[in-house]
C-alpha cells in the first residue's frame, strides 16, 4: 500500500515537474521571439487547404506577412489582407485561430491560458505538447523549440479542419518600425477595399 502510494506520489511529481520545466521553455522561447525591437523569418505553412511559403516581420503582437500570392499586415487589432491576383484589399479583426494559421509566432499568446503542457527532448530540440483544457479553436499544438537558442523551427497544431504544420528558418531578431504593421493605401492606389469587419 505504502509502494503504490509512493509510487503514485513519484508520478504526479514528475509529471508536475515536465510541466513547469515545459512553460519555462515556452517563456523563454516568447522572450526570444517578442523581442521588443521586432524580428525576422522564413515560413513554409501546408495544412489541409493552405500551401504557402514567404517571410514574416513581427514586433509584439503585430506582425507583416508576405507570400507570393498576398501579403498581410496585423498592427494588434486590424487585419489587412492584400490579394495580389484580385488587387483588393481585405479589412478584418481576426480570431484567434485566423491569427495563429498566419501568424507562425502566435502561440507565444496562446499558450499561457487553457492548455496543459508536456515536453520531450529530442535531436538537440525541446518538443513541447500543449493540449487546450478547454473548448479552444486550436485544439492542440506541437512545437519544436532549439534547446540552446530557443528559436522555434515549427508548429502543428491541430483545429477543426485537422493539422497545419509551419516550418520556420532564417530567424533574426531585426530593429524594425511600427508603420509597417499597417496597409498603406498609397502603396496600392488602384486596389478595392473591402471591409469584413
């Protein structure tokens, strides 16, 4: 009786211990990644309809996406969405899920309420497991962090329309300025705007 309480006793402190070790490297890995002067990355994101590849500039919650096909601006509230093939321009207030499929570096704000965490250690990497403990549009999400630099090199997360995987590489952190985190509409004189707000 005495073994099998123990036993259980070991458990729930490892188990206790893997998940304060996992959020210490999730902080670190947001302080890295939400340096205060912004940042720099490559992104390729393949999903279960989305296949997209380019280059990311964030700084806090904002942040500048840019493919091929569109680029996106996101200054904390407003979304603006520019289709190069369709020159319009799309105005919205995303959800947290709209953010977090373009926005490789979103779960950096999402991990800290509603998900229970896990890690393992794995080729020099650290891979956290996070598991929503409540109704959460990201349902769950694996992340590949370095274990020296604490840069994460990719995301599956999983919503409703199954797994997404975002690889990243090339990231620096980079002084950048607030105004390109917001649609100039001077840069694009004959583009339509559409506001979905």
């Amino acid at each position: 009786m005495l073994a099998t309480l123990f036993t259980v006793h070991c458990s729930l402190f490892s188990n206790h211990a893997v998940a304060q070790s996992a959020k210490q490297v999730l902080d670190k890995t947001a302080a890295v990644v939400s340096a205060k002067s912004g940042a720099k990355a490559s992104f390729s994101i393949k999903g279960d309809q989305m296949n997209a590849s380019g280059s990311i500039a964030i700084k806090g919650k904002k942040f500048q996406a840019t493919t091929p096909q569109a680029t996106v601006w996101f200054d904390g509230k407003t979304q603006w969405t520019y289709l190069k093939k369709n020159d319009e321009v799309n105005i919205a207030n995303p959800s947290e899920s709209e953010l977090a499929a373009i926005n490789p570096y979103n779960f950096i704000y999402l991990y800290k309420n509603g998900y229970k965490y896990t890690m393992e250690k794995k080729n020099g990497n650290f891979i956290v497991h996070l598991t929503a403990s409540g109704k959460r549009s990201i349902q769950e999400m694996y992340i590949t962090i370095n274990q020296k630099t604490y840069i994460p090199s990719q995301i599956r997360m999983r919503q409703q329309k199954g797994w997404t995987t975002i690889n990243i590489t090339g990231f620096q952190q980079s002084k950048l300025y607030d105004g390109m985190f917001r649609f100039n509409s001077k840069d694009f004189p004959n583009a339509e705007v559409i506001d979905l707000r």
